[in-house]
C-alpha cells in the first residue's frame, strides 16, 4: 500500500511537471524539437590520416569557427567534423519558437564534445543571442535509452509527446514513435576507400540496413555535400507546423503527431502497381504503411474510389484500368517518397512514370536494425581506424585513403 502511494505521488508529481512544461511552450507559443546529430546535422570521420591532412593545412582549426570543417578530441581520439550546410542558420531561425534537445544514439562524451562545438559556433556566428542560455535544454545518449537500438521520447512522456517533432536521417531507431518524425536525407562529407572498409564489419548508418537507400556501398563514396540545401527545405517544414499548430482555426487537437502526418496525404485513396510483393499481404509492406501513416488510404485493387496509382511501369493491368478512368493520377513512387519527406503533397504532374526514371529511391524497405551496438560513426571508425593503423606500413597503401576538404561555403 505504501508503495502504491509512493508510485502514485511519484506520477502526479510527474504530470504536474509534464503539464507546467506545455504550458510554458503554450505560453511561448513554442515547440518542442528534437534533433538527431549524426548524418542529419553533422558528419564525422576519426580517419587519422584525414585528419593529418587536415591540421597540416588548417592549423588552429580547432578555434576557427570560421571553418565547417573541425577538429574536436573525444576522450584522447581527434575527430574530424563537418557542419552540414545552414545548420546554424536553421537554429537561428527556429529559435524563437522551438526548444531544441538532441537525441542521439552516440556515447555521452561523444554528444557533449559535438553540442559545445555546435554552441560555441552557434555564438560566433549569431552573438546578439541570449549567451547564458543553452542552446539545447535536454542531450539525450544512448547510456539513457533502455534499448540500445531504439530512440524514445520517454523523457517526453505523454503530455508532452504531443508537442515534440523530431528530425533524424533514419527511421529504424524511431520504430515506437514514427509519429512525431520527419525524415531527412542523410549528409555524408568525407571520402574514404571503399577498398580499405570493405572488409571490416561494419554496422553504421550509412549502410543498407538504414531507412534510406542510395547507390553508396557500405562507407563508400559520398553522396552529398555543400550543395546539400535539405536544412533550407527543413526550416520552411518546420515553420509552417508551428504556424498551423498555433492557429486557431486549424483543428490540430493540440497534437503534433496529426498535424504531421495525415494532412500530408489526407484525401488520397491509392493502389500500388509493380511495387508490392503479391507473396505477402500488401497492408504489412513499407510503402502501403508510410502512405498510411502519412493520411492515404490504400486498396488492393482500382475502383471508382481511386485518385492514384502509384507504379513501377505503364505495363500493369491496374495502370491500364486506371488510365480508362482519366480522373485517376498515374504517378512513380517517387511522388509518395518526396510527400513524406518533405511533409508537403507533391505535384503530380512532376512524377509521371517516365519522369525521375534515372533517380534513385529515397527510400529502402524497413529492415532489422543495426546488429552491433554502434551507431555513430565515430565509434565505428574508432574501431575501424585503430585494425587499419597495424596495416598501413607504407604511404602506397595509405594513398587508397582519401579526404576532400571543401572551404567554408558564404
């Protein structure tokens, strides 16, 4: 009875601080936004020689804010950083009307090394901000989720989980609370030798079994780089949910989640084509679940009801029987893809199936998550880099090792 009492005080206590909390935000009129660091706001590499080559060119880098580029010591280990475009931009802007932590699934001393160097850019570019105030109210890491591939908002608990959005590169980690995600694409900067890593095991997030997939091998080449503008494209997203959020003839329920996810699709009554293995049931697949959660409505077969048929070819039955209707949008997957990345329908019109034919899915089918407990490229390559030290005996060898430094963008 005792303990019951003391369980119960210990939850009241708990929602009393939970409801003092959104009631602050409501005050505010802010949000909650929770960011992941690696791949959605930085990329990172404990390459040695990278990083050589780097301090040779660059000395005194390490208080050169100037630089995207940084050199940061985790525990005696100097780890490279690269800012992805207009990430202090984005915390400028978002500023006055989110509340930003991180959540990562990097090592304690590992997040606190990145968000000092994400602060104290933070201040060199904007100093007119409040310089007593952190910049991030809560830094969460994997030492305080329960499960070791498994992000959770628990420090949100219930009241507030209904005004927290998330921002990260991979769905996996979010499996209990895709609700409150949105998905960004990956940043990678540094180059390494496919050759040398490709040997190694390796489990990071650039590898196939991440929510993404592109045409990089494991640790391979880069994809993008300082023509990376997904931050530009993110504040835009991000702005307007809190502009809908607080607007009172918007019919949110005081919930994020549905201000997400359903408006983006909200009316669309599709059939997938060519794209769903007929040997399962269509409703358990990727693309019909992510179309779901995002508002759609999904059928096995085209009815007068249907306003799309997302396909992998004009070759089906269904695309023929759709294009006998007229009313019915034809469109490639990529439209479903760029809708529930950007939050935001897309026009039909740019998604016919020939169209975007040469570019590659966004996205990859769910898969089991990472089977190493490593989830951020410094802990990998820690391991990585400390094997490849005993075999580099000579600078033929280390010349399969590359690094591309790019000067501060303007």
């Amino acid at each position: 009875m005792i303990e019951e009492d003391i369980m119960s005080h210990t939850m009241s206590k708990t929602n009393t601080n939970e409801k003092n909390a959104c009631d602050s935000l409501i005050q505010n009129k802010k949000l909650c936004l929770v960011l992941d660091l690696d791949n959605t706001l930085i990329h990172t590499t404990l390459d040695p020689v990278a990083v050589d080559r780097f301090l040779s060119h660059n000395p005194g880098s390490s208080s050169n804010f100037d630089n995207n580029t940084n050199v940061i010591d985790v525990e005696g280990d100097l780890i490279l950083v690269r800012t992805r475009p207009y990430v202090h931009y984005l915390l400028h802007s978002l500023s006055k009307r989110y509340e930003f932590s991180i959540f990562t699934m990097g090592t304690r001393a590992y997040a606190k090394a990145i968000t000092s160097l994400l602060e104290a850019k933070q201040k060199h570019f904007y100093p007119t901000e409040t310089p007593e105030i952190p910049l991030f109210k809560h830094v969460a890491t994997r030492e305080d989720f329960p499960d070791s591939h498994t992000k959770t908002l628990e420090p949100y608990h219930n009241l507030m989980r209904r005004m927290v959005v998330v921002v990260d590169d991979r769905r996996d980690v979010w499996r209990n609370e895709l609700s409150n995600l949105i998905q960004v694409r990956p940043y990678e900067h540094f180059h390494y030798s496919y050759s040398e890593v490709n040997s190694l095991d390796c489990s990071c997030s650039c590898c196939p079994d991440s929510s993404y997939n592109s045409d990089v091998k494991c640790c391979g080449a880069v994809v993008n780089d300082d023509n990376d503008d997904a931050l530009l494209s993110l504040e835009e997203t991000l702005d307007s949910i809190h502009r809908r959020f607080y607007d009172p003839f918007e019919k949110t329920d005081n919930d994020i989640r549905k201000l997400l996810k359903k408006r983006v699709l909200e009316g669309v009554h599709l059939v997938f084509s060519g794209l769903i293995s007929r040997s399962s049931d269509p409703s358990t697949s990727f693309l019909w679940r992510i179309a779901e959660e995002h508002g759609a409505e999904c059928y096995d077969e085209v009815g007068p009801h249907i306003t799309h048929v997302v396909a992998a070819n004009d070759k089906t039955s269904k695309v023929k029987r759709a294009q006998e209707m007229f009313s019915v949008n034809i469109v490639n997957r990529l439209w479903l893809e760029d809708s529930v990345e950007s939050l935001l329908r897309k026009d039909e019109n740019d998604y016919c199936l020939n169209s975007s034919a040469n570019r590659a899915s966004n996205f990859c089918e769910d898969s089991s998550p990472c089977v190493l407990n490593i989830c951020s490229f410094y802990e990998l390559e820690k391991d990585i880099w400390s094997k490849k030290r005993r075999r580099l005996n000579d600078d033929s060898e280390m010349d399969h090792i590359y690094f591309i430094h790019h000067q501060e963008v303007a």
